[in-house]
C-alpha cells in the first residue's frame, strides 16, 4: 500500500502523561485525577481537534514507576463512547492476561457503543505479577509471541463468527437468527504446559499453557466487522495487524514488508509550554521519575509542525505520547493540530464515519462469506 | 398514612429495577414496535426510559455461550448481548443516577480482573455499580474458556464464596501498604489494587440464587437477591420470610439483604383489557415454532416438523431427564411425568399442542390496570414480600414506557415511590448501609 501525503494522528491519553513522573509533578488528587471529568474532557479536547484516534495504556498490575491508581482501558474507553462522534477509541488489552473470549466481547461491544470506532491495542511485552494475579500461567519471552498470535487470531475468528445479516427476525418461521450465518470457531491454541487450572500451579514461569475456544461470540457482527486492531511491529504479525506502531521512521518499510496495511510511528514529546522550554521541563520530569527514562522530542509548537510535515509520506501517522497531559495537550490542541489542518496535511473525521473510514481501510468481508463466494 | 397494626411496613416503598434483555421466549421481537436487540440506542433508550422513572436500577444478564437445543443452536429466540460491563461503562455516561448492575459468573472469570473492571464502573459512574453474582460448573461454558470446565458442581459455592472474598478483599485494599492475597481451595491470589474506592465505598452485590445453598451465599455475602419469586404473594411471602431468617442467622439485621424479584408487568386502562393483552403477550411469545421447540425440551428430540396445531405425540419422550443445557427452564426435571400430564390435560381441556404449551406456560407476574398493579405492589412491599421488583419488558424498548407514565405516578399518588431521586449512588437508592467489609473494619476499630 502506498504511503499518502495525509498524516494520521493519535494520542496517547493514559493518567497524567507518557512521561512515568507525570503524575508525581500533577496537582490532582487521585480521585480527580482518575474521574470522569477528567477523561471526558480529555477526549474531547482530542476530537475537537481532529485527533484520528486516541490510545489508552493500561497494565493489570501497577507499573514500577508509575502511579498505583489507574482505571481498565476497555471501561474507560466504553465510557467515552456515546460522548464523541469522530474519534477511534483504543484501549490496551494484554493477550496473554485478559481471557480470549472476553477480550473478544468486550472489544466488539466498544465497536456497538461507539457506532464502529473501536481498535484494539495489542498489549505487548511480559507482565510480572500476573501470574500471581490471575493465579495461572501467563506466557512469557518468546511464548509470548506465539501466545499473542493465537489469542489475535482467535479474537479476530469470534468478530466474524456471526455474519453481518444473522438476525434474520423471520415471523413467518418464527426464527430470530438464520443459524448457518452463526459459526464454531473450533479454536486450539499451541503450547506445551498443562491448561490452566489448579493443576497447572507448579508449571514454570512463563510457560504457554494451551486453550481452546468453541464459539461462536455471545455479540453479533460489529459495525466495522473487524474492529482497527493496533499493534508493535515485531510483537504481531504483520498480517493480522490494521496498523503497526513502529518506535522510529527506520523500522517503517520492515513493518510495511511484514504485511502491515499501516504504520504509525511512536512519538514522545515534551513541548515548549506555560513560558518554559519543553527541554527544562523534561529535565526536570526527568529528575522526579528517579528511573532512567527514554528520550523524548522536546522543542516549540512550530518545530514540532515541521517535524509532523515532514513525516508525511513516510509513515501513515504518527502516534503523540504527550510527557504531561495537563501541559502539553493545550499546546498541540492550540498551536499544533490547526496548522496540520490549515496546512490539509490531517484528514479530518467525519461524524458518523467508523475508524476505519477515517483511516482509509475496507470493512473486511466476514470470512465465511467470502469463502462461499469463491467456491 | 397513619400506622396500621396489621400492616407490618406501613412506610415502604416500591423500588424497581429493569432487567434487559430477558432470556428464553420473554422478549418479543417479531412486534413492529420492536426495535433492534443489539444497537446501544435501544439499551440507552430503556435506561433513559428507567431513570425517568427514578427506578433504582438497570441489569444486564450474562451468557457465555450461546444455548444450543438438541446439538444445534438455538434460533427461535432473541440471540446476542454485549459484554455487561463494557455497556454499563457507556451506559454510564449517558445517564446520571440509575444504578448500573453487571451479572457476572465466578467460574470463568478473574477475580483481579474482574475487581478492577467493576470498581472501573464505579468509579465513572460516581458510585452507581453492582455485581450480580452468579456461579456456573458448566463444562459446555468452559470450552470458551482458558480454564474449560475444571470447577466440580459441589465446589460452586466454595468458588463463589472465596471470589467475592477475594473481590471484596481488593476493592477495600487500595491503599494498604502490602498486596492483597487471597487464597482458598479454589484460588491462591497476590494482587495490587488499582482503583481507589468509590462514592458508595465499593460497588454493590446482588445474588440470584435459589437453592437453600444458594439462599444462605445471598444471607451471608449478598445486599440485594435478584429471586424468581415475582407472581404469588405467598410464594414471595415464604420466600422472603425464609431469605431474612438466614440474613439474621448470618448475623445480620433482617433489611440488610433487599428483596428484588424478577417479573413482568401486563399493564392496559381496565383490568379486563389487560387481560386481554396478557393473553395477546403470551401468544405472541410462544409462536408455533416456539411451542414445538418447547414440546421438544420434554421429548428429548427435534419434533419441529410436528404440526403446532395438532395433537401431541403419541409416542414417549426419549429421554430420562431433561439436559443440563441449555437454558431450558426445565432442566433436570423428569420429561415422562411432565409428558403424561401434558396429554392428560390437552385431552381433557380439547387442546393443540400450541394452545397446550401456552396453557402450561406459567402466569408471570402482574397484569391490571396502572390503579389495580399499583395496589398490589404496595400491598406486596408493606407486607414484606419484597422490597419492589426487576421487571423484564416484553417489549424493547419501547415495553417500559407504560410502567413509567402510568404506574410509576399511580405509586406516586400512594406515596410509595420516590418523586426524585435523594441521593447519587445506587447504595443510597436501594437504602443499603455501607458494605459488609467496611463495618466489620468499623467495628474493630472501636
């Protein structure tokens, strides 16, 4: 797929901000912090300012470094649904920690509450402590990635286990459903340890332990039929992938070569704001994180103007993980979003549209429709 | 209204929750007025509905797997729900005080994911969730599950028991200084709350149990039961009177554990027209192909080809017991003695076999006009028969809007409804105290 001159926007808008000492320099209680208002606001901020689509971070258990207090990703995610019009909504879920089915579940009810646009955010990365959490095995290492492939593929199987025109509502056979268009997904995952259970208490630390999925989803066929699933490149494959966050330009084409219809790059920024250089305020962050944090671009609304110009044609859009929300949003909603707009270098959203829409993807066929057309 | 000696609750109000979407043939969807069962404008349009009507609730049910009759699934009824939480969060935002209660089992769920996503709802909708308990050992559910079916049916309870413990144990340990862990025969937990606590301390828990085991989980873990017994003032009077001797036995104040059962309500201007139409309702919801499906439950066999407007068959059923699948209401039950009596009857009474199912088809609930239902609610909650009802709309969406124009003013004028709500979380409309770990944590204080 070619790369087109518009830029995709996303943001990050998990707690305080991308930076983990984000909430130590917050003047917010927690209670306020992690509140509704604050989420609604937030959210809209982005929408109104075109922002494509907004990502919520999320871990079961507490980061190290971050604060203790943060709400699960899908609920909050829900819960701005019916309040916006044009934004995609995607929330953290780990494969390896939330159940195949529900993830499944829950992510095509978002899609129904938010008139299709919901994505997923393939959460990556090994969780410790959840093992000890969910009192079973959780794959680690290089488990988890085939682990992650099959809890991808499994989920994406249940979203088209029901085709689009299922409900039939047919009085005159008295049939709510047509039962051929419902479908078993059959599904059994690899792995070699004992399936989870009491007994499989003295398997060791990372091991896959094997499941299987019958189906089909308890949720009828969403609106966009396969919800916009985001992942890391190289923690996904790149065929079961919408789009492919990279952490640099560099990684683009191999992501793009690994079958990814789009590519985001990852960007974390640290901004000219409040009469301070965005390079002091991250130096300061910086010195209250007390853990060695990445670095991020800091510099002057402008500058980071120029820098999104310049991304076009290179990736599809480009992810911002603000350091502070508090501070930095005020500053892309006000200086940076309208001068991507004025320069027609943002697609802009339409109310109604399905994130897929906005993002230039087809609504995939259900599979088992396409099946029959070709036989 | 001055205190009557003979009336034991002369103050009580009517609390109601609606229960979307009802199961097996409640709903009827083959209405013109019926909308669609799975787009977020019909829930949001029935919650807005109830809050209008300041009830206390709205519940969503849970089934993780859909029902199959005789291998096949189950295509006759309305089919297809969204994740209970994940709606309830949406819900959330487009309503301001009704109560929001996700049913959720404790078989194939995770009590440090499951804490977090519920206190999650708390949280967003300032102290308006509830966690309807429910316990399955199904094996047919499991094989959706990462765990498949590794509880044993004599575990049920311990399971639920050691849950809720384990819920309750991270909802209430946000800021203590150590991890919680939880540990039972059924689970051996280390987690790190996430979630502060809310408006109303922790999300509340109803329970829908029916058995003696399950009764005495409600008395000793439950604030609100969810019970079956919504149509027989005595059958409701037994059961409620048996529920509070439990709740004291488990050392609790009697009101400590409300009283919501489940029912439908047939309303219309005069009680003979509402007759009428619950005749109407109950045609409608058991269509030809519905009455063959329910005879087939009995036969153990796919007797759709059988003509609804015939006799019975003649021939016996084929099985012994009716199948722990699959959603049947009348699983476990004895399909000969069921099928003898079904015959005895249609030859005595001259029935088809549609008339016959629909005639078996038990009455449910209340049918009147808005006057009449009226005075039997109070009747029902000044005698202590419930606290007020979780009512199942026969029709969606529009199937509440009778019960909030109509019956919602006639309790009014009784002064035995609320004209506005007086608090903000669900715990305050329900007039439950604060939640059982609290008090036992104040008690010890002093």
């Amino acid at each position: 797929m070619s790369t087109s001159s518009v830029l995709h926007v996303g943001l990050e808008v998990d707690g305080a901000g991308a930076h983990p000492a984000a909430w130590r320099a917050a003047a917010r209680s927690s209670s306020d912090a992690l509140g509704p208002a604050r989420l609604r606001d937030v959210v809209a901020a982005a929408e109104n300012a075109g922002v494509t689509f907004v990502t919520f971070d999320d871990s079961l258990v507490p980061p190290a470094a971050g604060p203790a207090g943060r709400l699960d990703a899908v609920t909050r995610a829900a819960y701005v649904a019916p309040l916006t019009s044009r934004i995609g909504l995607v929330p953290l879920v780990h494969p390896a920690v939330t159940e195949p089915f529900h993830v499944a579940s829950q992510l095509a009810a978002l899609d129904h509450a938010s008139l299709g646009r919901g994505g997923w955010f393939v959460g990556a990365g090994d969780v410790p402590g959840a093992r000890r959490a969910l009192d079973r095995p959780v794959a680690a290492g290089a488990d988890l990635l085939d682990e992650t492939a099959d809890v991808v593929t499994v989920v994406r199987d249940l979203w088209d286990s029901w085709e689009d025109d299922a409900v039939v509502r047919d009085s005159a056979t008295g049939r709510y459903v047509d039962r051929d268009r419902l479908h078993y997904v059959d599904f059994a995952s690899g792995g070699e340890g004992l399936p989870a259970g009491p007994s499989s208490r003295g398997t060791a630390d990372g091991v896959r332990a094997p499941f299987t999925v019958k189906g089909p989803s308890i949720v009828p066929r969403s609106p966009q039929g396969q919800l916009v699933v985001v992942g890391r490149a190289g923690t996904v494959p790149g065929g079961l992938l919408d789009v492919a966050l990279v952490a640099t330009t560099d990684a683009a084409a191999r992501a793009r070569e690994d079958g990814a219809p789009l590519v985001v790059v990852d960007l974390a920024v640290t901004l000219d704001a409040a009469g301070r250089l965005g390079a002091d305020r991250r130096a300061e962050l910086d010195g209250l994180a007390g853990v060695p944090v990445p670095a991020t671009w800091t510099g002057s609304a402008v500058d980071l103007v120029d820098v999104l110009l310049g991304l076009r044609g290179v990736v599809d859009g480009v992810r911002l993980l603000p350091s502070e929300l508090d501070v930095d949003l005020p500053v892309l909603v006000r200086d940076v979003l309208p001068a991507l707009r004025v320069a027609r270098a943002v697609p802009t959203p339409r109310p109604g549209a399905t994130l897929r829409d906005t993002l230039g993807l087809p609504r995939p066929t259900n599979r088992h429709v396409a099946a029959a057309a070709t036989v | 209204m001055p205190d009557t000696p003979d009336v034991p609750r002369p103050h009580a109000h009517v609390h109601l929750g609606v229960f979307f979407q009802g199961v097996n043939h409640t709903t009827i969807w083959s209405d013109p007025a019926s909308g669609s069962q799975t787009d977020f404008e019909t829930f949001r349009r029935v919650a807005q509905t109830a809050e209008r009507g300041l009830f206390d609730a709205f519940f969503l049910g849970e089934g993780l797997r859909l029902r199959e009759q005789n291998g096949r699934l189950h295509d006759l009824d309305v089919v297809g729900r969204p994740d209970a939480i994940t709606q309830l969060a949406a819900l959330a935002a487009v309503t301001t005080h009704i109560g929001l209660v996700a049913t959720q089992n404790v078989t194939y769920n995770d009590p440090a994911d499951l804490a977090r996503r519920l206190a999650s709802l708390d949280v967003l909708s300032g102290g308006r969730a509830a966690w309807n308990i429910v316990t399955t050992d199904n094996a047919w559910t499991g094989e959706n599950f990462r765990r498949g079916g590794w509880l044993d049916h004599s575990q049920r309870y311990t399971r639920a028991a050691e849950f809720v413990r384990a819920v309750q144990a991270i909802w209430d340990g946000w800021d203590a200084p150590e991890p919680v862990r939880a540990t039972g025969g059924t689970l051996d937990i280390e987690v790190t709350p996430t979630v502060p606590r809310t408006a109303q301390g922790h999300p509340v828990l109803f329970q829908a149990g029916d058995s003696p085991d399950g009764r005495d989980f409600a008395a000793g873990h439950a604030e609100v039961i969810f019970s079956a017994h919504g149509t027989d003032f005595d059958d409701a009077l037994a059961f409620a009177t048996d529920v509070r001797a439990r709740t004291v036995a488990a050392g609790r104040p009697e009101d400590d554990l409300k009283i919501l059962p489940g029912t439908q309500f047939v309303l219309a201007a005069t009680d003979a027209e509402a007759r009428d139409k619950a005749r109407w309702v109950k045609e409608q919801q058991v269509t030809p192909a519905t009455a063959l499906s329910l005879l087939g439950q009995v036969w153990g066999e796919d007797l759709s080809h059988y003509d609804p407007d015939g006799p019975l068959p003649a021939h016996d059923p084929v099985i012994e017991v009716i199948g722990e699948t699959r959603g049947s209401p009348r699983r476990g039950k004895r399909p000969h003695e069921i099928a003898q009596a079904w015959r005895a009857r249609a030859e005595a009474e001259h029935l088809t076999i549609r008339q016959l199912v629909i005639a078996q088809e038990r009455e449910r609930g209340f049918v009147g006009s808005p006057s009449t239902v009226a005075d039997e609610l109070v009747r029902w909650v000044r005698h202590g028969a419930s606290d007020g009802f979780n009512i199942t709309p026969w029709l969606v969406p529009s199937g509440l809007d009778d019960v909030v124009d109509l019956l919602v003013p006639a309790l009014q004028e009784r002064g035995a409804y609320r004209t506005a709500y007086t608090g903000t979380t669900l715990r305050e409309h329900l007039g439950l105290r604060a939640p059982l770990t609290h008090r036992v944590a104040a008690a010890a204080q002093v």
